[in-house]
C-alpha cells in the first residue's frame, strides 16, 4: 500500500519519525526530558489509527497521571479530528486495572460493586487486626504495617510468595498479617490501591485464558515514564505484550523519581533482555528549554554516578541564565516570589511578558506550599493547586481548623461532629446519636448537649470521663481565645497538644534496641500531616486573633469557586512530571528541605541520587526563565533554624547561572522581616553566621558585595555558637517560643527556665539569648 501522506509525521525529527514508524515490535525511546517523547509517543497512536494498523480499542496507552491521559486524549483528538470512533483506553496503571478487575472479580474471589478502600480505612482495617493479634500498635503501629504490606504489593508478592528474607518484617508477624488482611478484604468485597494492579497479575497468571484475550485484544501497548515503573507494573506489561510484544515504552533514567515507591530504573535496562530484538530510540535534540536551563540540569544531574549518561543540545537561544536568589526566610521568599510574578505579568528585566498560566511554582514537601497560597490570597494573586488537595483543604488541616472552630463557636455542630471522636475518645456512633438526642429535645447545640449527656450520665464509662474533659477543655481554650492571651498561634499549639489531636498522628518512639531500622518503615503520611500540621500554627503567627484566621481561610476557600481564567500553578515536583511551563519558581533548595532530610538521614546515597533527579526533573520543566531560591531561616518544628544552601545549588555551573540581589537583607522594600528576626537575637544571626559559610551563600555574598557601594553586609558579624551556651543560673532571659524567664537550673546544653507566662520548662540553650534588663 502507498504510504500515506501525514502532516503530523512532518513535525517530527527523523529520530522521533523513526521511533513513531517502527509500528511492530517493541521499542524502546530513551531520551532526556523535553525531547519529545511523549510527543512521539501520542503521535505514534495517531499514526496507528491513521494508517489503519489498529482500531482505537486495540490501542493500550498508559500514563503516570490521569491529567497526561487527558492531555494524550485531546492531542489525540484534536489530530484525528472526528473521523475515529472510540478511544483508545488511555489512563494510569490504576485506572486501566480496575476496568480490567471489574470484569473478572470473581477470578480472585470478590463480587461486583467491590469497593476501593483509601489509605484511612486501610489503616483502621489493618489496626483491628494488629489489635486482634495481641500486638501492642504502640511499639508496631499499624501504619507500619501498611507500609510494609505496600511495599510487598509493589512487587507483586500475595501472602504466598513473600520471601523468606522479608520474615523478620513487623516483628516477625507481617507475613502472617498480610494474609489475614487480604483475607478480611476479601469478605468486605474490598480491595486497596495495590490490590488493583495485584489482583490483576494474579489473574494474568492464573488463568491464561483471560490473559489470552486481553493480548488478543491489545494489539499496541504504549507506555510512558517507564522509568517510573514498579515491578509489579512491569510484570503486567510483560504478561501483556508477552503475546506480540508490540509495546513502546518511552522513559528516562535520570527522572526516575518514585524509588521510594518501589519504582525500578532497572526496569529500562531489562527492556531489551526481556524483548529481544528491541528497537532502541534515543532523542537528543532537546525543543523545550534554553540551553542555559538544560546547562544548569546537565550540570546538577553529572553529579549522579550510574546514569546511562546522555548528550541534550537544543536550537533556541541562549536566553537567560538560570536565576539563583537567597532569602532571610520563608515568608520573605513567598512574598518576592509573588512580587516577581506579577511584575513578570507586565514584562520586567527585558523579558516578554507571561501570562500567569504561564508560570508554575515547584516545591518539594506540600507543607511548602502555605505561604505561598497565603501570601497570594494576601496580594489577590489567583492560583491553582495541581496534584493534591490544597493546603486547607487536607484532612488534618480540616481537622484541626473544626477545633478552631469549635473554640471560637461553641455552636458549630459541623465541626463538633467532626472532633467529638478524632482523635479516638471511645465515643462510637451509639454516644453521638445520645448527644445528639439530648441536643435536639433541649434546643441546644451539640457541644451543650455532650455536656448535658455527660451530667445526666446518659452516655457512661471512658467515653464520659472523655467526654467531660473535651467540654472543659473547649471552654477553657475559648476563654483563652477571648482574652487573646497567650498568643494565637501558642492557642494553637494548646489545642492541637492538649486535645490529643497532635499525638494521634505522631508514630511511636522507635527501639533504640532494634537495630533493624527496616523493619519500621517509616510512615510517609503521617509525617507529612504534622510538618502541615506546624505550617498550620505557623500560619497563625500572621493573625491577632484566632476569629480572624478563621475567617482568612474561609476566604481562601471560596476564592476558589469563582473561575478565574489565568491562575499561577503550585504542585509538588512529582506531579510536575512530564509538564512544562515558560516560568518556573523552584523554592526552598535548602539541605533537609530539598535533598529532603529524611533522605539525609538514610544511609544509601542511592536516596541523594533521587532527590538530585528530583531536581533535574524540576529545572527541566522550564522553558524561558528558571528562578531556584533559598531561604536562610525557617521555622521547622516550631523553632526557627538556620538553614544551609542545597548542595544541588553548588552543583549548578557557574556559567548558566545568575545571582540576584535580594532584597530583604538591605531592608529594600522587606527590610521588616528581616529586622524583626534581627531583633529575636542570637539565634538569628548564628544563622546567619551558619548560613554565610556554605559556598552557595558565600557565592551569593560575594555577587551582593560587588554589586553594593561600599560592599558591606549587614549582620555579618560571625558568632562564637559556643558562647551562646554560657549562661548563669539566675540569669533573666528570653526564648524565641515561651518569652521572658529567669534560668534555674543549667545541664548541658539544657536550660530550666521558670518563664514568666509560660511557666517552668527545659529547653535547648540554643534557642535563648540573654538579656540586659
Ligand atoms: P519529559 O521527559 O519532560 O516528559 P518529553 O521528552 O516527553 O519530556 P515532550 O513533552 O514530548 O518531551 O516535548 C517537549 C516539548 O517539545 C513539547 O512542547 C513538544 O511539543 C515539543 N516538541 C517535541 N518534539 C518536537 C519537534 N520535533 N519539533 C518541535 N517541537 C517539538
Ligand atoms: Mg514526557
């Protein structure tokens, strides 16, 4: 047959063309980012559908997210035009396995209607069962135990082929309870996220009449950021392309970012064991970025030893160089970056101007993303959350703000409903349905009537005596609340504290004995909700009175109905996999923030390796302009500390880079935050004088000095950290968090203080600074 004239072949470049047109067989595209391989990718279905080789429900594709399906389905579309019926099944791993589950459910045990259980009810299952084993879910809590259970998922293995080396996991039990848990899913017709992709290999396996018919069926498998695959992703496309082997799988090593997933890069390098005879593509010609941008990622991502190692050269113009910026702190970090962005709109520095859907803000941790979603609300910058509800929209921030609530109106039922058993107080459905009995027979709102049933004893046992004290407890916090004594911010800390709320989330202490650290994995979710958790009281550092915050957060949630045509993009630098963005904002490249400390703290530097992909992940997305920025001082844990320049910052070269001035330590325009901190004392300049000796800060001094007449830095003045811990008993001093005290006592680098309002507490020494009155 005549080859058929095909405009959308006539954008590729021969590597890409060549890639797209190998229709039969498998290929393999590796290539750096922005080279087109998602690109070739959905031209590649255009060109199966087009050229007659597959009708569109042969065609398997399969991305990372369901928002790159969507985009596959509108390119597809928009290409074909209408002349396709159908579409092919685009969609995640997930989202293929459980149509795929839904019509064989009962290969593996479940009955139609099975429900998806989300992490929560996972863990509460998981927690009848440690209980109902007689284990103490104090020392082996039950999130641990999701972990390992997960993990087990991710590399296909039921109950019966776990291996023997993983029998000391959960203290010896983790076999045995990861059969009682699929076991007890199985009679609630329930499965969990793993289980889809789980169930469905076992189907494959076991019953290869089933599998012979989605082979059948799938004629073309595609697969995009293969890179990212886990292993039991990868036994599926196996199973499935076992048949034909018609599969292209498009990836890169160097943006593998999900190891800590159970994703294998490994997965890229037995593609061609595994398809003989593989077609190999690689793309070099890169059409996204700036060659200073893919300079400073080529340079950033040299440091990483194992790399298959690939060349990315680009047409366009040199453009600007990759913008490096440091910050007092935080907050002040939020408030330039907003100011940059709105002087981007209008055109600044010689540059076109964006418009703000142009521009995207990429942060490590989502706790990240507070103040920048405040400080927008703040200057009425519309923004979008991208991957993950928003800030104020998660669970524990949602729990925690119905206390707020609760504190400030005692009438709020919503909220009370909310809090009454969270965390567990022993009050079952049966004790608020009581309240709620008492509440409504006496005209009074739900808190009344919990204080009602309580007196009368219609509700008995622990959950009373519970009870009881919540109705105190909330009294007492309202009466602080309307004195607006202690401060907003320590109220809050008091409720999250005192309520139990805080504790609900925090793991249990971890052996000292137990020297295998694996066998506790540690839980992901639950450390990400408390470090929310503290941005959250953070938060309220800005506002007089609790009433106030309140009511900017209910602002911020309705800000969202209204559709705003151009938004700002925040999302985490995992979800901005595979997008691309004319600007790009990369905050907070600080170590123990990005390389994140948990990474740190874990021996394999395999951990670091992720995170410096992570990184070039991150300046990859940009096309035009690319600002990466730090902060010297942040409040992690409650307690400002000083933070040092990521190491990846010292990683970028020299010569793709431009250091800019910034403005808060000359006190140009932000000078106040920075004074204010001056004035906290010690600490803050310590950190400074911390911060002035790594090389990415030094860097920055010496383009602030030369670019200053006179060259002077103010607060420079370097502090013997060893000084800041003579002190004398007796001594009046001031700490960052409790206020004024006199030091009663001195062990170390520990100081008891009997505070003034806060009363008498040990603290680290580091955190006080003498006083001359
Ligand atoms: P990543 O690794 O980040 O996922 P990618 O390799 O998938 O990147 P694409 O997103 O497919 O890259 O392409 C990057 C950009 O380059 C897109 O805007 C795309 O439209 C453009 N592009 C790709 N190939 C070509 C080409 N041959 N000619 C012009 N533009 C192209
Ligand atoms: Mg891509």
């Amino acid at each position: 047959a005549a080859r058929p004239t095909a405009p959308y072949l006539d954008d590729l470049n021969p590597a890409q063309r060549e890639a797209v047109e190998a229709l039969d067989g498998p290929v393999l595209m590796l290539a750096g980012a922005g080279t087109g391989k998602t690109k070739a990718l959905t031209t590649r279905i255009v060109h199966l559908l087009n050229t007659g080789k597959a009708r569109p429900h042969e065609i398997l594709a399969v991305t990372f997210t369901n928002k790159a399906a969507r985009e596959m389905k509108s390119r597809v579309g928009r290409t074909l035009g209408e002349a396709v019926e159908g579409m092919p099944w685009m969609g995640t791993f997930h989202s293929i396995c459980v149509k795929i589950l839904r019509r064989h459910q009962e290969l593996v045990g479940l009955r139609s209607n099975f429900t998806i259980l989300d992490t929560d009810d996972q863990i509460r299952l998981l927690k009848q069962l440690v209980r109902a084993a007689g284990i103490d879910d104090k020392r082996w809590p039950a999130r641990a135990l999701a972990g390992v259970i997960d993990q087990w998922k991710n590399r296909a293995w039921t109950p019966d082929n776990v291996p023997v080396s993983e029998a000391s996991a959960y203290d010896g039990k983790g076999v045995a309870l990861y059969r009682q848990y699929q076991t007890r899913l199985c009679e609630l017709n329930a499965v969990d996220f793993g289980d889809l992709l789980l169930h469905v290999v076992t189907i494959f396996q076991t019953h290869p009449d089933v599998l012979e018919q989605y082979r059948h069926r799938f004629r073309y498998i595609l697969v995009d950021e293969y890179q990212d695959t886990n292993v039991a992703q990868y036994l599926w496309l196996r199973l499935l392309a076992g048949g034909h082997s018609n599969i292209c799988c498009v990836g890169d090593d160097d943006q593998s970012i999900y190891g800590w997933r159970g994703a294998e890069v490994g997965n890229i390098l037995r593609f061609e064991k595994d398809f003989p005879g593989a077609k190999v593509v690689r793309l070099e010609q890169n059409y996204r970025s700036t060659p200073h941008i893919l300079g400073a990622a080529g340079g950033v991502i040299a440091a990483n030893k194992g790399r298959l190692g690939k060349e990315l050269w680009t047409e366009t113009e040199a453009g600007e160089k990759v913008r490096l910026i440091g910050h007092w702190d935080g907050e002040e970090e939020a408030r330039w970056i907003g100011d940059e962005i709105e002087a981007m709109q209008r055109g600044t520095r010689g540059l076109r101007p964006f418009s703000l859907d142009d521009m995207a803000i990429l942060v490590r941790a989502s706790h990240q993303m507070r103040a920048f979603e405040d400080r927008f609300l703040t200057i009425g910058l519309p923004y979008r959350v991208i991957g993950g509800p928003r800030f104020y929209e998660r669970m524990e921030i949602r729990d925690a703000m119905a206390y707020f609530r609760l504190v400030i109106s005692p009438s709020d039922d919503l909220a009370f409903e909310r809090v009454v058993n969270t965390p567990k107080r022993g009050l079952g459905e049966k004790a608020v349905q009581t309240i709620q009995r008492i509440a409504r027979e006496n005209g009074v709102p739900l808190l009344d009537g919990a204080a009602m049933a309580v007196e009368q004893g219609a509700i008995k046992g622990k959950g009373a005596q519970a009870l009881g004290k919540l109705v105190m407890d909330l009294s007492r916090w309202g009466r602080m609340a309307g004195a607006g004594e202690p401060s907003p911010r320590d109220i809050a800390e008091i409720i999250l504290d005192e309520s139990g709320y805080t504790e609900m989330w925090l793991k249990p202490k971890e052996d000292p004995d137990d020297p295998d650290e694996s066998r506790q994995p540690k839980d992901h979710e639950a450390e990400g909700r408390l470090e929310n958790l503290k941005e959250l009281v953070k938060a309220l550092e800005q506002f007089e009175n609790l009433a106030g915050f309140l009511e900017h957060v209910s602002l911020i949630m309705e800000n969202e109905s209204e559709e705003q045509a151009e938004k700002v993009s925040i999302m985490t630098l995992h979800a901005a996999k595979g997008l691309e963005f004319p600007v790009v904002f990369l905050p907070g490249w600080e170590e123990g923030l990005f390389p994140s400390q948990r990474t740190l703290d874990a021996p394999p530097e395999n951990g670091v390796e992720e995170e410096r992909r992570l990184a070039y992940v991150g300046i990859t997305r940009a096309e035009e302009v690319c600002t990466i920025s730090f902060a010297g001082n942040r409040r992690v844990f409650g307690q400002w500390q000083s933070q040092r320049p990521s190491r990846f910052i010292d990683e970028l070269p020299e010569a793709h880079v431009e250091v800019l001035t910034p403005p808060g330590l000359y006190g140009g325009g932000y000078g106040a935050a920075a004074s204010m901190h001056e004035e906290s004392g010690l600490e803050a300049r310590a950190a400074e004088a911390n911060v002035y000796n790594s090389p990415g800060w030094r860097r920055l001094r010496e383009a602030r000095m030369s670019s200053r007449p006179g060259g002077q830095t103010r607060g420079a003045a370097v502090i013997d950290a060893q000084a800041v811990s003579k002190h004398v008993v007796g001594e009046r001093v001031f700490h960052q968090k409790f206020g004024y005290g006199a030091i009663i006592a001195i062990e170390g680098d520990k100081l008891e203080i009997a505070f003034e309002k806060a009363g008498v507490k040990k603290v680290v020494a580091r955190f006080v600074t003498g006083t001359d009155d």
